[in-house]
C-alpha cells in the first residue's frame, strides 16, 4: 500500500491514478485536519463490491466455503466458465 499526503497526491495525481489502475495496490492519501481517504482502481472497488455481495448471503457464503475446501480436497476440479 503506497501512501501520500495531500499536497503530493495533487502535485502527481495522474501518476497516482496510474500507480494504483496498473499495479492494483490501495494508495491512502494524507491530509492535516481530516480523515485519510484510500484511493482504488474502479474495478477493484466493483471487485470488492462484488465480494461484498457474494458472501452478504449466510447460505451464499456457506456454498462458496464448501465449494472452496472441496477444491482444495481434490473432490473438484477447476473450470472455466467463460
């Protein structure tokens, strides 16, 4: 996770926004008087979002962990859905 303060996120915010889109790396960004704030990459916060969604449903959460420890028993096998 990179970190900023207020003044340089302004000062290099294009190279900023870059940072984060291509390595997919949170920056937090600093600021005298206030909270910090994390910058993302878009499809990272709908990735999280997503995730978010997902394991929201207990039954939908249970399904996903089963799924996950039969993989990893062997019982299943990967496959591509698209």
């Amino acid at each position: 996770m990179h970190i900023l303060t207020f003044g340089d996120a302004r000062a290099g915010l294009k190279e900023a926004m870059d940072r984060v889109c291509a390595d997919h790396t949170p920056t937090v960004i600093t600021r005298r008087g206030g909270e910090p704030v994390v910058m993302m990459s878009l499809a990272d916060f709908n990735s999280i979002q997503e995730t978010l969604y997902l394991l929201g449903s207990p039954k939908n959460s249970r399904r996903l962990t089963e799924s996950f420890e039969q993989l990893k028993a062997g019982k299943r096998s990967r496959t591509r859905l698209f």
